[in-house]
C-alpha cells in the first residue's frame, strides 16, 4: 500500500480509504490510485485485514453434498449474494455423517463471519450440541430452536402433487422416498400421507418405497413398484433425481410414461424439463434459498425461520 500511495504521490490513508470503500475521496484521485494499484498488481493481505477489522469477509457453507444440480443451484444463489457483499466463499462438503459434520464446524471457527448449514441428515440434538455459539449461523432447509432458518414447505408441496394426481383419477398412487432420517422426506412423506388419507387413497404400505434421493435408488424403488401384483398408477418420487432414475426402469420394464404410468418428482431442477417427457415436479426456489440463507447471515437474523412456498409444475409426464 506504501508503494501504491509513493507512485501516486498521495497518502497511505488516501489509498486505503479508496480500497476500503471507508471515505470520501475525489474522483480524479481515487482513479489514479486504481490505476496505479492495477499497475502495481496491488492485491490487498487478507489475513493482514482481517486483523485489523476482525473480520475475515468470508462466509463458511456446509452441504451434504456438492454433486447434482440442486446442490449446484444452492451454491450458485449463495455465491450470487456472497459477491454482491464484497465476500468470498468457503466451501465444503459433509456427506459422511455427524463427525465430519463436526469435525468442519470446528475448522471453519475463526475463518469465517458466519455459517450457512444444510445437514438434513444430521439430528436436531447433534446440531444443537455443536453449531458455533460466537458466529451468525442459518440452516438451509431445516429448522432447529434458537437458529435462524430458511426452509421449504415440503409438506403442502407434497400433498399438493398427490392431490393433482388423485385429480387425473389415480386411486394407486405410489411414493418413492428418501432416506428416513432426511428432515425434507419425513415432511414429503408426511404430505403424501396427509393427502392419501384426505382424498380416501389406496393406503397400501406397499405403495411406498424408500430412496435416498440418487437416480440409482430412483431405478431400484420403480422396479420393486412395477414388481407388485397391483401396480400403481402413478408414482411421485420425493425428488427428480429419483424421478428420472424411475422413468429408466419404467421404460426397461416395456411401459410408457405416461400412457401406463404418471410420473412425478419433486424440486424441479433445471433438466427436469428436458427430459422425455419433461417431468411434473414440484417447484422450489432452490436459487432464492441459497440466497435468502446469506442475507439472514449477513443481517444476523437470530432465530426467524424463513419458509418458502412450493408450486406445481405441470408438464407431460403426468399425462395431464
């Protein structure tokens, strides 16, 4: 910074009021000590600053997993309002359980101004006992007392698939779930149920099959589905990733979507509508969720829970 303000014969205060955004300084000023620190390759010390202000100007954001594209629309709303901050991102993923979980919470502490959290797998009392008390924290898609919360309202987006398929006439309507301790399927599962009981649906238990949100999981709970002597009529998967693994052992087992199977997912990621057919989902402003958690990082908005709501997305794989 002495270089930059000796080349541009100004003060060091001078240069670090126009890198800092910290005071007024005149224009002609300010767009020679730019070009000056451009001719340079000026590059401020982040460690240096972050002494000086205490703060690092990173956010730390945990997933359950970096792979597929409703993970990458998360990051791409998280790193959209990130940037529009002036802050940087520091990334990772914790997909093998409560002790990486853990053991990247306390990594993170000291490097970060704050946390963005997605662990549906993970129980409430494993969070609790170890999300950072000094640092703003949001959680993505769950909700847990004392924290703020952007989640999704997976329960009524849930019932309201159920609802439109029970509306073409399907009486057998199956679901293919995800993993039972997943905080986004017990609430899809639940208004599935809700609706099932509701609209006086076939209630066969068989009618529901476990995933863990792959297509590869998708493909293995359709072909136990198709393997029932009473086949249902359609089937809502609890995401699209298994949606489309379904639609593959639909189509091996010699049948049509949606001629002899409606089917449905859920997210409404962005190849959902490619496919053939394009695939009914159930809308989540994935992008807005990434989104919305930084700005309740950066406000530190204690504990409000934000719940966004769901739509459907009616496409030709229902045969609506």
């Amino acid at each position: 910074m002495r270089d930059v303000a000796r080349q541009a014969g100004v003060s060091v205060a001078t240069v670090s009021r126009v890198l800092n955004a910290s005071g007024p300084v005149g224009e002609g000023t300010r767009r020679r000590i730019l070009k000056t620190a451009g001719d340079l390759r000026y590059v401020p010390n982040g460690t240096a600053r972050s002494l000086t202000t205490s703060t690092t100007e990173t956010i730390g954001v945990l997933l359950p997993n970096l792979y597929g594209e409703f993970y990458s629309e998360v990051i791409r709303g998280i790193e959209g309002a990130v940037r529009a901050h002036r802050y940087h991102t520091l990334l990772s993923s914790v997909h093998d359980g409560p002790d990486e979980l853990v053991s990247a919470l306390r990594t993170l502490v000291g490097r970060v101004d704050g946390l963005v959290v997605m662990s549906p797998d993970i129980e409430a009392d494993v969070l609790r006992a170890n999300l950072p008390a000094d640092l703003p924290v949001v959680l993505l898609g769950s909700a847990l007392t004392g924290h703020a919360a952007v989640t999704i309202d997976n329960e009524e987006g849930a019932a309201a698939m159920v609802r439109h398929l029970a509306g073409l006439g399907h009486r057998r309507i199956a679901l293919i779930g995800g993993a039972a301790v997943n905080t986004d399927a017990q609430a899809r599962l639940a208004g599935y149920r809700r609706a099932v009981a509701e609209g006086g649906l076939d209630a066969d238990p068989a009618l529901v099959v476990g995933g863990d949100f792959t297509e590869q999981s998708g493909h293995a709970a359709a072909a136990t589905l198709l393997a029932l002597a009473d086949r249902p009529t359609a089937v809502f998967a609890a995401n699209d990733s298994m949606a489309i693994g379904a639609l593959r052992a639909i189509r091996e087992a010699g049948l049509d979507v949606p001629r002899d199977l409606a089917l449905a997912g859920f997210d409404d990621i962005p190849v959902a509508q490619y496919v053939t057919p394009a695939l009914t989902s159930v809308h989540v402003p994935i992008h807005e969720m990434g989104t919305r958690a930084v700005e309740a990082v950066l406000s530190d908005a204690a504990s409000q829970t934000t719940t966004l709501p769901t739509r459907l997305i009616v496409r030709e794989s229902c045969g609506a």
